[in-house]
C-alpha cells in the first residue's frame, strides 16, 4: 500500500509539473515584437510589428509609441483595421493605433498579426525601444515597456553603421546579414555588388521609395507560423499528452489504492 502511494504522489507530481512547464510554454512566445531588431542608421526602414494572443480573448486593438529620434513616415493599410496616429506640437507622429473595424473580430487565440509602417532610423548609432499597449475585447491592457527579462519587456532595435556585425554580434556570430536582418532599402545593381564585396557598411541615402518597395502585403489574422512556432507547438503537444497520460495513471492508482 505505501509503494502504491509513492508512486501516486509521483505521478501526481509529475503531472502538474508538466502541466506548469505547457503554461509557461505559451507563455514565452506571446511577446509583441517588432522587426527588424538591427537596422542601418539613418535608412528608410520598413518595420513590421508582430502581435500573437496570449490569451483565450481576442486583441481588439494595439497601440505602438515611435521612440525618440525615429522619423515615422507612412503606414500600410491593412482591411478590417482602422489605422490612427497621434502627432506632437512639432507635428511628429509619436503613436499608431491599429483598432478593430467592421466585422473584424480582432486577433482571436491561437493567431497573430503584423502590420508594416515605415519610418527613418536615427542618424547616429542607438538602440530604441518600441513601447506597444495590447487591448483585449474584456478591456484589460498588457503594456509591452519593460525591460529585457521582464515579463512583459518592449521590443528593442539596433542602430547600428554596420548592422551586419551587429546582427553577428547579437546572435554570437551566426549569419544574419543586410537583408536577413529585414533592412529595407537595400541598393539595387552595381551599387549593391559593390557594397557586398568591399564589405562596406550599409548605404546611408536609401530612399523613402526603396523603403515601400519591400513592403509587404499583410493579411488580416494572418495565422501562418515559422519554423520555431511549430517547432514550439510541437513541443507543447507532446508535452499536453504526456500530462494527460500521467492524470490518468495518477487517478486510476489513486482509485486502486481506495479499493484496497
């Protein structure tokens, strides 16, 4: 009778730490993030800003505050969502606001959104932290401002003459070049061959026009996830009927031992 209950304690145990490791999980991945996280100084730059929901509500509006020394510049618009910006006395947008429109139900559980704006990059090198407010349907608000480490820290970009070496320094060396680090307004032809193979940093007089050029059309509630989503929902999945399992046994020892 005692091994019997050893090992339903056991079993119970594990149950619930798997359990915890699952809401930790999902808890993890569901930052507002905005991208890319280093970008040339001075460039026109086509940012994207990514919402997931991290709750079993939908995210019925989203605002995002421009950090100081980023010339906000034009967004993309974007069916079902009513775009609003806010501008100080200077006439500098300081926010964008992203709101529900029509019979948009907003970012349901289980889905994510981007939106795509442009703006230009600091002339000297920076970091910016972009602070974003997450609206949900029952009026709570998750402020994305903290910072790195918090639980819910804001998303922060690289200014950097190099942003080449600056992505390989983040990353600990990996390769995350001009274009994998999402720069927009990348030179075309002669120009770009030539900033590639000298190993120049990135051209400072991009242009608002290149910027727009490698906008890219977004769609709402746009559900598609990448390689490290799934892989992360894969994990979550094996871990759900691992803890299920484990319920199970625990409640079938657990009624074995009372009839006993």
């Amino acid at each position: 009778m005692k091994k019997t209950s050893w090992v339903s304690k056991l079993t119970s145990a594990m149950a619930t730490g798997a359990a915890a490791f699952l809401l930790f999980s999902g808890l993890a991945s569901a930052h507002v993030t905005v991208n890319p996280s280093v970008a040339q100084t001075s460039a026109w730059q086509t940012y994207t800003i990514k919402i997931p929901s991290e709750k079993e509500l939908p995210t019925t509006k989203i605002t995002l505050k421009i950090p100081e020394g980023v010339a906000f510049k034009q967004y993309q618009p974007l069916s079902g969502w009513k775009i609003t910006t806010e501008k100080n006395d200077s006439k500098e947008v300081t926010s964008i606001t992203w709101e529900i429109d029509g019979d948009n139900q907003g970012i349901l559980a289980g889905q994510f959104q981007q939106f795509n704006f442009v703006a230009q990059n600091p002339k000297t090198e920076t970091e910016v932290a972009w602070d974003a407010f997450q609206y949900y349907s029952d009026g709570s608000i998750v402020e994305w401002t903290g910072q790195p480490g918090a639980n819910s820290p804001h998303s922060i970009t690289t200014i950097s003459e190099d942003p080449a070496a600056a992505g390989n320094a983040a990353t600990g060396g990996s390769s995350n070049g001009h274009d994998s680090a999402g720069t927009a307004g990348t030179a075309t032809g002669d120009k770009a061959s030539d900033t590639a193979t000298d190993g120049k940093k990135g051209n400072d007089d991009t242009t608002l026009g290149d910027a727009l050029s490698d906008t890219v059309t977004g769609q709402p509630n746009n559900t598609d996830s990448d390689a490290g989503t799934l892989k992360l929902q894969q994990a979550t999945l094996i871990v759900s009927i691992l803890a299920l399992i484990m319920s199970f046994l625990g409640i079938a020892l657990a009624t074995r031992r009372k009839k006993r």
